[in-house]
C-alpha cells in the first residue's frame, strides 16, 4: 500500500520515516502502516468515536443497490475487533428500510452505542436512532428492538447524536415538506421513547432564518442544555448558524439573538459541519467557507454567550484553502487548547486527500503538527477524505472517512501520531 502525508507528496512517499515519528505522521502501530479499510465492496465512513477500552468505532453505510448502516470496530492496534458484530468486527443493518445511512455515533458508558442516521422506506425518510450493546446486538428495552424513528415529517434525517449526564439522548437534524427546510431536534428516554419534558412531546423544531437552515452537528453541556450548529440561510445565502436550547428544550434568550447565532465568514456560502465545546464553556464551528467563490475551511470560536471570541484571530474567525478546488472541515475536536480539524484538501495536481490540520489556541497554524499544521493521508495515490475525527486519550488522532480504489469507495481509518 502506498502512503503519503504532508503537503509534499512525493519527498515524504521517499524519505523514511524517523524512529521517533513527528506528530502528524502515520501511527505505523496501527494497522502496520496507520491506515485500516473495512467493506471494501463500497461504503463511507462518516463518523468515528474512541470508546472507554481505547477502540475505534466507525460508522457509515454501503454503497450500491443495497445502502446499509455500515458498523466497523477495530482494536488500538488497528485490527479487526472479533467481540464486536459477526466476529470480523464489522456490521450491516438494513432496519427495515430500502436505504439507511449512519451519520454519527456515541459511546455509552459501558462501551454501548447510539447511532442515529436516515432510513428512507419508499418516498418516506424517518430520522433513526439504534442502540447497540458492546458487542454489537442490539439493546432489545430501546425502541423494543434497538430502534427508535423519530418522526419529523415526510423528508428528514439525524445528523447529530449525543448522551446527556443523565442518559437520555439527544438528536439533530433537519426536516422538510419539500420546500423549506427546518432545524429538527429530540431527545430520548433510555427507553427509546421521547422524552416529554423535552419541548412538551420530546421534540423541537427551531427556524434559524426565514429561509432553509439544518443542524449538523451538537454538544451536551453539564446541565443538559444543547447547542447545536448547522447553517441557516440569509437571503439565500447559507451563513454558519448556532443555537441553544435549554433542558426544557425552550430557546436560551441570553445566547446570541433570542437563543440564535448567525456568522458570515466569506462572500459565498457557510456551513457549519461541527461544533466542540472549549475548556471555557465556549465553542468552536468548523465547515466550509465559499471564499470569493471558493471551497475553503472556515472556523469560528466563540464565547459562552454566542458572541465571536476575539481571541482567536481578531474576530474570531479564519479560513483556511489550499487550492481553487472544493475544500470543507467535516469535524472537530480540541486537544487542550489546540483545535484539531478533519476534512477534505485538494492539493495542486492530486487527487482530493484526507486532511487534519491543527491550530493553536490564537487560531494559528501549530507548525509542530504535519507539515505546517498540516497532515494529509493519502493511501494508493487516488481520492481519499475525512468525515470523523477523534483523539485518543494519549493524543493520537484518528480519523475516518473514504478512501477510492479502482472506481469504489470503502471505509477509511487512519490513526496520526501524537507527537
């Protein structure tokens, strides 16, 4: 398997790698190399989450005339985990629809999972959360079998999933008559029903804009508050949005305008992808940013309150492109006070690759990460990307996304090295 990382493809495709490694570079204690692939008939990865036995979960789903939730479990050494699903560590789940797709997955505390996504049954989606036990069966006092549909209306999904302190659930996505589309949220007893302290019925629709607006992405606080970023139209303009709701689900009035943020980083479109919490109670957004036309990175820090954090950059906000291409951070997590991003790079005269880039505290670049800041997987020289990213307790990051081989696409799971 040929791999390359850094900004300079071919002088690290021929220079070895020092004993000690660099942070950024290709973990070769997993996997060999650094890079794990599962269903390789064709499936995305698109998130990732470390569970309490240091093993990385990947969920996502198949590709083809048969699109399934698509499970993959691997070991801290970057193998297969044979306790998890079938004995290959890999599961497919159809739950009963004619395609379903996992967006995002979080770990309970006794290593069970919540796995929310879309199934889609004729011309009707239904939001999904699956409870799955340790092992991979499902958790049969959840929804009955393991599974709870949260309806919204005709045209819907889960993108975001998340336990609260308490145990409950909480869900984020977007539902649509066909026309306008509307930020959705819910949450769950552990029993799978909906929570009706929650918004009256346990679940909340919140216009962020008179247009379409969605949620992608949502953190839990310790008082069981959400905040949840997506993006919200402006004059037909997507801008990164955010908006918090507090635990009876009502819109938190002292958080930006009546509960809502809005931000215009560039002069096109904005989406927000992903939010983390910082040490402070404030929060960071990463997406894309159509800066003067183009698909750049865009981040943005804030402070408790939803106002711009000028302590990262002047105003709060950076973006980031490499090339004239499409370009987007998919995901985010902080490592301490440096901000680590995962997502698609298009370098000049290659293939789209894999991208983590980490930024210190004050928004900069950490030059002490990959090449600049910057670390690229690409595995056998065709397109790859990062959807999910997670780190590991002793620093190393784990991404996952999609690597393409001969025309298909199969999972991919790269672990960096911590430095």
């Amino acid at each position: 398997m040929k791999l390359a990382i850094g900004l300079s493809l071919v002088a690290v495709a021929l220079i070895a790698v020092p004993a000690q490694g660099h942070a950024g570079d290709l973990d070769p204690t997993f996997s060999d190399d650094g890079v794990a692939t599962a269903f390789a008939s064709g499936s995305i990865a698109n998130a990732v989450a470390i569970d309490h036995a240091g093993r990385s979960v990947v969920v996502g789903e198949t590709i083809g005339d048969h699109v399934m939730v698509a499970v993959a479990r691997f070991r801290p050494d970057g193998s297969p985990d044979p306790t998890f699903g079938g004995g290959d560590g890999r599961i497919k789940m159809s739950l009963g629809g004619d395609t379903t797709a996992a967006f995002d997955v979080a770990v309970a505390v006794h290593d069970g999972l919540a796995i929310a996504g879309r199934r889609t049954r004729g011309t009707t989606e239904d939001s999904f959360v699956l409870r799955l036990k340790a092992d991979g069966e499902p958790v049969a006092a959840f929804g009955g079998d393991g599974l709870t549909l949260v309806n919204f209306g005709k045209e819907e999904s889960a993108n975001a999933v998340s336990f609260t302190p308490s145990g409950r659930i909480v869900v984020a996505g977007y539902v649509s008559n066909g026309f306008a589309v509307r930020s959705a949220l819910a949450r769950l007893d552990p029993d799978g029903r909906l929570d009706p302290t929650f918004s009256g019925n346990g679940k909340k629709l919140v216009d962020l804009s008179p247009g379409s607006d969605e949620l992608n992405d949502l953190v839990v606080l310790p008082n069981e508050a959400v905040v949840a970023a997506g993006y919200a139209d402006f004059a037909t303009e997507p801008r990164f949005a955010m908006t918090k709701l507090n635990h009876g689900g009502k819109l938190a009035l002292g958080f930006g305008h009546q509960g809502i943020v809005r931000t215009d980083l560039s002069l096109g479109a904005d989406i927000a992808n992903a939010i983390a919490l910082t040490g402070s109670g404030g929060f960071v957004l990463a997406g894309s940013a159509s800066d003067d036309g183009r698909g750049d990175w865009g981040v943005a820090r804030y402070l408790a309150d939803g106002s711009l954090d000028p302590g990262f950059s002047p105003d709060g906000l950076r973006t980031l492109g490499w090339s004239g291409a499409p370009e987007s951070a998919e995901d985010l997590r902080l490592d301490g006070r440096k901000i680590v991003i995962a997502g698609r790079i298009h370098p000049k005269g290659a293939s789209d690759d894999g991208g983590v880039v980490r930024l210190r505290a004050g928004g900069r670049l950490d030059d002490t990460f990959g090449d600049g800041g910057v670390a690229l997987v690409d595995v056998a020289g065709d397109t790859d990307a990062a959807h999910g990213v997670a780190i590991q307790e002793n620093g190393k990051v784990v991404l996952a996304g999609e690597t393409w081989a001969r025309g298909t696409p199969r999972f991919l799971v790269a672990r960096l090295r911590a430095g």
